[in-house]
C-alpha cells in the first residue's frame, strides 16, 4: 500500500509540461480533498525535485508558494515561465488557461 506523500508525488509527476494544478486538485486526484495542506508538506520535503515538478502546483488562485523549497518564490514563477506558463499583472497564473485538466 502506498503512502500519503507516494499517491501525491504519484498525481504531481502526471501534470504536464506548460501546465499547473492547485493543491486541492492534488489532493483530490490522489484521493482526498482535505489533504491540500498535506500536499504542500509532501512538496516540501519532494526527495525527487528533478522528477517530481512540485514547480507546477499551485494554490487556487494561481499563486506561487511563498516557500518553494527549492530556490526561492521566484524559482518556481522562472521555472514555470520556462515551460511557457504567462502570469499575469499581478503575479498569478490564469488557472483558465493554464490549469491541468485531467
């Protein structure tokens, strides 16, 4: 049986390339719409940063993590624009456009 933290890196490696989801969305694709705080722990501590693109979760208004573990806030915002992910005006991803759609 997999772990919480598993079945979360196990949704996160599915969202494409150029795409983002919200942390609710994780935590629903990986079986329970409470556990959106527990994504961001699992994201956290991600032992896998290269494979798990924790980069491409963000919260529901389409708002970088103000603690992205692996380089800072404005890592995450560079790494997603590298993908081809606009953030607009004030900083957040027009969820329309961008959100993975499963």
């Amino acid at each position: 049986m997999k772990s919480t933290f598993e079945l979360i890196y196990d949704v996160v490696r599915k969202i494409p390339k150029g795409c983002v989801a919200t942390y609710g969305q994780v935590a629903t694709l990986a079986g329970n719409p409470r556990w959106s705080r527990v994504v961001g722990y699992a994201l956290h501590v991600n032992p896998e940063p290269g494979t798990i693109p924790c980069h491409r979760v963000v919260n529901r208004l389409g708002e970088t993590s103000k603690a992205f573990a692996f380089g800072g806030e404005d890592m995450q915002r560079i790494l997603l624009e590298e993908e081809g992910v606009i953030f607009d005006k004030n900083g957040k991803v027009n969820l329309e456009r961008f959100q993975w759609r499963t």
